[in-house]
C-alpha cells in the first residue's frame, strides 16, 4: 500500500493570484575568481552569467508568468586598496534594454544613491579588510512573457586612486593564510502569486 502526505502542490507555473506565493525556478551565478573598479563613477562589475558567457556578472531570467515578482539577493565580499568607501548598486533591464535602477537610497545632497556601501574606519590593516555584503529585494518589473529579465551590480570607489576588488582584500598576498580568497553571488527567483 502506498501512502503520499503533502501539505500542498504547486503547479509549476505557479499559485493563481491570490493564493499566496510560490518559486517557480532559481536561477543563480556563482563568481569564483576577482573583479575591480576604480574611481567614484559606477562601472559594470566584470564577470560571465549563469551559462558562463559574456563579459558582465548577471543573472538571468524568463518568467513562466505573467503576475510574477523577482527576489534578487546578492551576498559579496568586496575591499579595497585604500579602504575608505566601496559601493555597488543593482541593475535591471528587460530582453537588454531599458536599464533601471529599482533598489537605490533616496538622494540627499552629494551622497551617492547606492544600493549597498560600506565605510571603512581607516585603521592601519584597513586594506586587508574584506566586507561582506548582502541585500535582498523584491522587484516587481513590467514585462510581458517571453522577456527576458537581467540583473547585474555596477561598482563604485571613493576615488580616483581607489580601486575595489570582489572576493578579495586590497592587499591581496597570494599564498598567505590571512588574505583568503572568496567568491560570492548573484541569485534571481521568480515569485508566484504576486
């Protein structure tokens, strides 16, 4: 005799709206190796996506319905040759067009609109320090099936002499026991029942 106890089944396309939320698919990639930018205008944080092609770290996306929402999370380690400031921000763009910027502080004065920054207290190991970051976010993008949905993190420094490194220290010494190297990454889920 054979016995199945559930407490629900989810269709894989989803919960009709109003049934409460539901993922339909992940989609993550995983960054191994470094990547670096300078100065204090935002750049493309260099990489590949989940197939391992092209030249940005993204992750990409088909929703399967229509009412979806998407959870990004994004866990890092970044640092920084000087150690002052280093900050990231999350792109949006619909089938490569139409970048947006949905996960961003409110401006005030001259501070950057970032989604993610970290302060360093300037100590003397400052550049050995490796900040982890991590943010959640719910978006809720305009699109129609077939869209393909992108997400990517663009960096910043302080300054023109700051350059920030991912996975690792701004100090890096290879084969040392106290600058490890670290990887991070980006995750995408399509959210039903929005």
């Amino acid at each position: 005799m054979s016995l199945l106890k559930v407490n629900s089944i989810i269709p894989v396309a989803g919960v009709p709206t109003g049934g409460g939320g539901g993922i339909i698919q992940v989609v993550q990639t995983v960054k191994s190796d470094t990547a670096s930018w300078t100065g204090t205008s935002f750049t493309d944080i260099a990489g590949s996506d989940e197939t391992g092609s092209g030249s940005i770290w993204e992750v990409n996306i088909t929703p399967k319905a229509a009412n979806s929402k998407i959870l990004f999370e994004f866990d890092g380690a970044i640092g920084s040759n000087l150690g002052v400031m280093q900050a990231v921000r999350l792109v949006r763009e619909i089938n490569d067009a139409n970048a947006a910027y949905p996960f961003l502080g409110d401006a005030s004065g001259s501070s950057p609109r970032v989604s993610r920054h970290v302060r360093d207290d300037q100590t003397a190991m400052k550049t050995h320090v490796v900040n982890q970051i991590h943010f959640i976010f719910l978006d809720s993008p305009s699109y129609t099936l077939g869209n393909k949905i992108t997400y990517h993190l663009e960096g910043m420094g302080y300054s023109g002499s700051e350059t920030v490194y991912l996975n690792r220290s701004g100090s890096q010494q290879n084969n040392s026991t106290y600058d490890g190297n670290q990887a991070s990454t980006i995750t995408a889920m399509e959210i039903s029942g929005g």
